[in-house]
C-alpha cells in the first residue's frame, strides 16, 4: 500500500466499522421489538393474576416464578403499541443507514479503482481502459434473450472494457442466483464465473446458444425450447461437446463454420466448462470459475497487488479468446 492509499483504506476502515455499529443497533432494536411484543400479548392478562400465578407454583416448578415476574411488568396495550411504533421506526433508521453505509463503501472501491487501474493497466497491459459498473439483469444479454427472470441482478464485482487488437472487449465477474422465466419457475440456476464479450465485425440479429453438455450454468429449459430451436451441427466434436440452440437456422449455419467451431473447441481445454453466445454483432464466453468471493472481497486492503491480481484474473482469458478468434 501506497501512500497515496491510506485515505482510501482508512475511509473504508471507518465505514466497515459503522456497518458493524449498525448491524449491533439493528439487533439490539430486534430484541426490543420482540419484548415489547410479548408485552402486548400480555397486556391482555391482569397483573395481578400472573402474580397470583407466580406464588402459587408448586415446589418442583417455582423456578418459573421468577421468569414469569420478569414478564410481568404491568404494561397496557397502548404503551406496548406505542413502543412498538417507535422500535419499528428506528429499525428502519438503523437498515437505511446501513444500506447508505454499504453503498458507499462500494462507492469508494469504484473510485479507487477508477483512479489507480489505469497505472496497473498501463504497466502491465496496452490500449485498455477500466470501468467498475453495477448493471441490472435486464440491461445483460441473458435476461434479455429469456434465460433468467428481469427481477434477478447480476452483482458485478469487477469489470475491464476497452480495446484490445482493435476490437472492443469487456470482462466481468458475476454472480447471480436467479429462476427460469415463464413455465419454468420452479427451478432455479446459479450464474456464477467470468463473462466475456468481444464485439466482432459482423452483423447479425439472431442469436446462438452453445451450452457445453454437464455445464453448472445451464441454458435449456422449456421457455427456451419455445423461442429457439435445437439444432445439430455439422461438426461432429462440437455436437459430442455441446448443445446448440438458434431461432435462425440459415444464421447458425452461418455463424458456426468449421473454422469458428474448431476455435471454440480449441478453448475446451483451458476452459473446460464453457457457454458460447452470439447476439447483435457480439460473441460471450461464459466461463464457469470460481474466481473471487463477493462476501470476502471489501476485506481486501487496498493495494496494487490486489489490482495486479484482478486485471490478470480477468484480463487473461479475454486475452485468450481474442486471439483465439482474431488468428
């Protein structure tokens, strides 16, 4: 760690600190809530009785007298509402607050790494530039061609965009833990790798599917069969590998030469379980990898090693595919 760093370390020092005193308050508010909540139903009980009640007890159970004094406190419902109303309001403070604190805590790391990847990039790559974005589902290609609900979101950790050997490449970490649309909601899939994309100098509307055969992010389900269909290819290894779904077979048929399905099963090796995309123009890589944590990650000091780390993760498999592609 730089100098430079420390007012970023210690700023997320203090908010991660501030997550934890709000997570303590919105605990300690719980617990309230719930006591006041057995007062209300106890309001309903005359005081006096539950003493009557505690003194009574026979020998083998007196024990419980002394729990059921502790509760009798005499509170009448109005005073149990009121408290009640009040805890609820501050409980909604206290998640606001720590809501505000996480997003600014994901504020800071955009920040820091908008301001020094750059340096990494320029000294260990060329021609690339970085920008760390959080999108919605709805804005990704695997909502839009129905292959998981609008509602889900892709939780974006880290992302590099720019050129690289002329054409415009991006690569992110996602993690999504989304359902099926339509008739098939029941199921539910875990998006999770690196997805890469490379816009090739093609045109083309349709879309084309290549989902590898025991792949974890799988594609086909009903709501698809309904849109696309399935299709054989004329490679042999790649129909052994893969299923394919296209809504255009004249476009599948031009897309998947034997020269662009040799590529992809050259990458296999390296990139065992794989899903291949082509929408509008683009081609994505869905490589499954466990790659980084979400939960762990804030953890992380900032620091160049941390960056050096990350533009590699990430930049080296776009940087396989690309020339893949482009030889």
């Amino acid at each position: 760690m730089t100098k430079r760093m420390v007012l970023f370390e210690l700023g997320k020092a203090l908010l991660l600190l501030a997550e934890l005193a709000f997570v303590g308050f919105i605990g300690y508010t719980v617990v309230l809530l719930i006591w006041f909540a057995i007062q209300y139903a106890l309001s309903a009980i005359n005081p006096e009785l539950m003493t009557q009640v505690a003194d009574g007890l026979p020998d083998r159970v007196a024990f419980l007298s002394k729990y059921i004094r502790f509760f009798n406190t005499g509170m009448t419902d109005k005073e149990a509402i009121s408290q009640l109303i009040r805890h609820g309001v501050v409980l909604g403070i206290g998640i606001g607050l720590l809501s505000g604190a996480r997003l600014c805590l994901r504020r800071l790391e955009r920040e820091f790494k908008q301001q020094y990847m750059p340096e990494v990039l320029e000294q260990t790559f060329s021609d690339f530039t970085y920008e760390a974005k959080r999108r919605r589902a709805m804005e990704e290609t695997l909502c839009d061609v129905g292959l998981l609900s609008t509602v889900e979101r892709y939780y974006t950790a880290n992302r590099l965009e720019g050129l690289y050997r002329d054409c415009w490449v991006a690569a992110q970490e996602i993690i999504c833990g989304g359902v099926y649309m339509d008739d098939y909601t029941s199921r539910k899939i875990k998006v999770r790798g690196q997805w890469l994309t490379i816009r090739l100098n093609m045109d083309f509307e349709s879309v084309v599917i290549l989902e590898a055969r025991g792949t974890k992010n799988r594609f086909s389900h009903r709501s698809l069969a309904r849109q696309m269909v399935e299709l054989q290819p004329d490679h042999e290894a790649l129909a052994q590998q893969f299923r394919c779904f296209a809504d255009s077979p004249e476009e599948f048929r031009n897309l998947l030469t034997v020269e662009m399905a040799e590529k992809i099963l050259s990458m296999t090796d390296l990139y065992p379980d794989l899903c291949v995309i082509f929408r509008r123009g683009c081609i994505h890589f869905l490589i499954r990898r466990r790659s980084f944590n979400r939960r762990w990650e804030p953890l992380c000091p900032f620091c160049f090693p941390q960056l050096k780390r990350e533009a590699h993760r990430l930049y080296g498999p776009l940087m396989d595919f690309t020339d893949m592609l482009l030889e």
